[in-house]
C-alpha cells in the first residue's frame, strides 16, 4: 500500500525528530539504516533510498568507514530489491573494496555473497564463484553453519549455470547434509525451529 509505513513499537519517524532535535547523527544514521530497509522491504524504493542517502552523507562528513561501507552495502541490498542489479553491484563493489581496508572485517564474507548473488543474474559465473572463494576464506567459516548453506547454495546455482554438473552435485549434497544435520538438532532440540527455518 501507497501510505503504508515500517512497523516499529515506536514510530522510526518520531525517533528521527528527536533525534535531528538532539542533533545526534549517531542516532540519525541508525533510524535512517532502519528506515530504508523498512521501506525497501515493502517496495517502496526512492523512500528507502532517500533514508539511506541521507546516511550516506552523513557518514561521508562525520562517520566511520567501517559505518560508510555498511551503508554502501545497505543500499546494494535496496537496488538489489528492486532488481535495479548494476546500482547494486556498484554499491556493492564499494561496500567490500572499503571493508576490506577496514579494521573490523566481520563483513566481508557477506558483501562477497552480495556481490556473488548479483553477478549470478548477469551470468559472469566464473567471477561469481572467484567471490564465493573469498567468502569461504573467512576464519570462522567453519563454525558458521548459515554461511556455509550460503556459500554451496551460490556454488550449486553457479556450477549448474556453467554445465558443470559434477561439481554443482557435490555442493548440492553438502548443501542437503547442512539442512539434514540441522534438523536433526532441532529434533534433539539443540536449536529451535525459527532457528532452522532461519538457517534454510
């Protein structure tokens, strides 16, 4: 709907006026994040491009580039939504190329499949599965199961797409053997079943 708006307990629109009346650009720049992913998730793109150019430009003067890199990332996904995929691969090419010199590289993996997902739909498979690489070099891959369905479901899709049906088999085994295991954890009730259904 035209008027609809993200739900929140309190309005992000009322947070945001008190926060320009504080003056508090940390706060102004996490209501505005919020607010473009918000307005993305419900199609409404110049709005959450609005929120989150705003971001842009205030990280651009005051902000960390680690928070600089997050919003480049953040508007790849709202052109990504919007299947708008060379905006997005612009932002997400910025994204990873400021992650990368950063201090806190926690993200990288994820901006890698970013930009894997996006050069899947232009067909540039071989430069996806380079970036599908990198994400599995992260030091905590093996103890991140939501990354690794990540990283062997671009694998399947990419190997698939080049006719390389041996390899896209492989991952796609190890992609059932990821979904099987976790099941099996929820059945002992190790995790919950949101925390599967998150996972898949």
């Amino acid at each position: 709907k035209s008027g609809q708006q993200p739900n929140s307990p309190i309005s992000w629109h009322q947070a945001l006026k008190l926060s320009e009346e504080l003056k508090s650009t940390r706060n102004i720049c996490t209501i505005c994040t919020n607010l473009s992913v918000g307005y993305s998730t419900i199609k409404q793109t110049d709005t959450a491009l609005e929120y989150a150019n705003r971001c842009l430009q205030l990280y651009q003067e005051y902000g960390p580039q680690q928070d600089l890199a997050s919003t480049y990332n953040n508007l790849g996904s709202i052109y990504k939504d919007a299947q708008d995929y060379e905006n997005a691969l612009i932002h997400y090419n910025k994204a990873l190329e400021m992650m990368i010199k950063g201090e806190d590289q926690s993200h990288v993996f994820n901006c890698h499949l970013n930009i894997a997902s996006i050069l899947y739909h232009f067909q540039r498979h071989e430069e996806a599965i380079a970036h599908i690489d990198e994400a599995v070099k992260f030091k905590n891959y093996e103890d991140l199961a939501n990354l690794r369905v990540r990283c062997f479901e671009h694998y399947t899709k990419n190997f698939k797409a080049l006719g390389r049906y041996n390899e896209a088999l492989e991952y796609a085994e190890k992609l059932n053997e990821e979904h099987q295991k976790r099941l099996e954890d929820m059945q002992e009730g190790m995790i919950s079943k949101p925390e599967a259904e998150n996972y898949r």
